[in-house]
C-alpha cells in the first residue's frame, strides 16, 4: 500500500508491507522505497511475486520482487521516459 498521507509519512515515497496477524489484524513488516516520486500505482504478476509500480511525478516504472516468505521487497528492474504513468497492465 502507498503511504501518503498517513501520520508520519508526509513527503514519503515508500511502500508499507502488512501481513495478515493469525486473528486477522495487520502488522507493519517494513516500509520500503518506492526508488520513485508519488507512487500511483501497484499491480501484482500472476504469481504474486513480482509488483510493478508506476509512479506518476518521476515518470518512471519500477519492479520489485516479493520474498514469499517473508513479504519484503528488493527492486528488480527501472523503467524511465514513461510519462505521468497512471497505471499498469501486466500481460
């Protein structure tokens, strides 16, 4: 999830990861760079191990992988020159 606007994150562009607590609560796992201005947009791959974020003021794109144990994310690829992308399909 995008962090903006919550308490604390003001001019933050990074990504909370959560996990769903065994009573159904969410627990903060960590907050991570976006590597972005203004993150717009997250979609996952098919196999929910690859996010792709869009990021609308520094016209660019950025993938990350997800650890599937753990939830974390390491950056995998960065795309330049898209620009003000709102959106994201992966096909």
């Amino acid at each position: 999830m995008s962090n903006r606007g919550l308490p604390g994150t003001q001019g933050s562009n990074t990504i909370g990861q959560y996990k769903v607590k065994p009573d159904g609560d969410l627990e903060l796992v960590e907050f991570t760079s976006a590597l972005c201005t203004f993150p717009r947009l997250f979609v996952f791959d098919e196999s929910d191990q690859i996010l792709i974020v869009a990021c609308q003021f520094s016209n660019n794109i950025v993938a990350f992988t997800r650890n599937s144990d753990t939830g974390k994310l390491s950056r995998l690829a960065e795309y330049d020159a898209v620009t003000a992308p709102a959106g994201a399909l992966i096909v």
